[in-house]
C-alpha cells in the first residue's frame, strides 16, 4: 500500500513537470514577433554637406582709390615789373598800335638780392660787376625807347655795371634761355650771375639806377 502511494506521488510530479513543460512551449509558440523597421536607410535623412573654406573666409576688399598726396604749392612767381608799353616777342606787322609808348607806371618795390656766398670770386672782372641784359629787337617802339637809356648807362657807369643788349629776333634761342614772353624785357644780375629783378616794357634810366642800388648792385 505504502509503495502504490510513492508511485502514486511520482506520477502527479511526472504530470506536472509534463503540464508545465507544455505551457512554455505554447507561450513560446504565441509569443507576439518584433515588427521590423519599415524605414529603410535609403530613406534616412543624408547629412549636411561641408561647407567650402572659401565660403566662411571674409569677402575681399573692394579696390581701393588711391590716395593722393598733399597739393603742391604753386611755384614762387619771379619778380617782376611791368611798366610802360611791352611787344610780343614775334610782333604782328598788322597791329603797330599794341607796341605804341605809354607812360611807364611806378615800378613795385622788390625783394634785395641774396648774399653772395663766401666761396664766391672776387675778381675785378666783367663777369665778376653786375650786369644789366635787355632784351628786344630793332622794330618795336618801346624798344627803340630804351636805346639811349642803354648808352647813357654804359657811359656813366663804365667799369661798375655791365650793359648788354641782345635781339631776339636775330637770336631766338636767348629768349627762350630767359623765358622772355614780351619785349622789352631788362633782367637785373648780382655779380655771381643770380638774376635779381625782371622788367618788363619801358624802363627809365633813373629807375634802373633807383633799383640797382636799393638791391645793392650799385654803390
């Protein structure tokens, strides 16, 4: 009796290890499936594109205009009087009456000639007294004028102021040496060559005198 019990206990453990292995075998057959991805990689967004270098460096400067210098000053005007009546170096035959004498205006006071410079000649010579240069021709009135103003100075001042007279119309290339734009034109030199004062037209022989003292070129 005792032994139908034992063999009756190790059945009911037999069914139930055989139920219980049943169950997890159902519950692993009616286990729901993981539903796949429906995205697929093509449909991934793609990444964003690099952006150039060029892009992020700065834009270049646009030309620049360029920078212009401080205006230079006008270049000093030589001194110069014009007084009296005055002729165009290349007269018109056709129009005598602009070379006609007026009465000479007073003549503007001028700066004094510039110092000589220690190292200069001293020598009593022709190039070393000052020297008094008109220039004109032999057809203009007021050129004509200053003929005997020439040779009065020659004569009274011999061996102190050196008078030359040059014609422009024989001699075109010492009116473009001294820039000479209207005739007559006397040019006033120190005794070192530097050119001290420029008239232009008719020039009295007292003015010329007057002047060449107050710049110290006659004593």
């Amino acid at each position: 009796m005792k032994n139908c019990w034992k063999i009756a206990v190790v059945i009911v453990v037999l069914l139930a290890v055989v139920g219980i292995a049943q169950l997890k075998i159902s519950n692993a057959g009616t286990a729901p499936a993981v539903p796949a991805p429906t995205e697929s990689v093509a449909s991934l967004p793609a990444p964003p594109a690099p952006v150039p270098e060029a892009a992020l460096a700065p834009a270049a400067e646009t030309e620049k205009s360029p920078v212009l210098g401080p205006e230079l000053p006008p270049p000093a005007a030589e001194t110069t009087v014009e007084s009296g009546a005055i002729c165009p170096t290349n007269p018109d035959p056709a129009a005598p009456a602009e070379c006609a004498a007026t009465p000479p205006a007073p003549a503007a006071k001028p700066a004094t000639a510039d110092k000589p410079p220690a190292s200069s000649p001293t020598t009593q010579s022709a190039q070393a007294l000052p020297r008094m240069l008109d220039l004109g021709s032999l057809t203009c009135i007021p050129c004509k004028m200053m003929v005997p103003v020439m040779d009065a100075l020659k004569q009274e001042y011999a061996g102190k102021l050196t008078v030359e007279f040059i014609n422009v119309n024989e001699n075109p290339a010492a009116a473009e040496k001294y820039r000479i734009q209207s005739i007559p034109t006397q040019i006033l030199f120190d005794r070192w060559g530097k050119e001290a004062f420029r008239h232009l037209g008719y020039w009295p022989k007292e003015e010329i005198v007057a002047k060449s003292k107050e710049l110290g070129l006659l004593s």
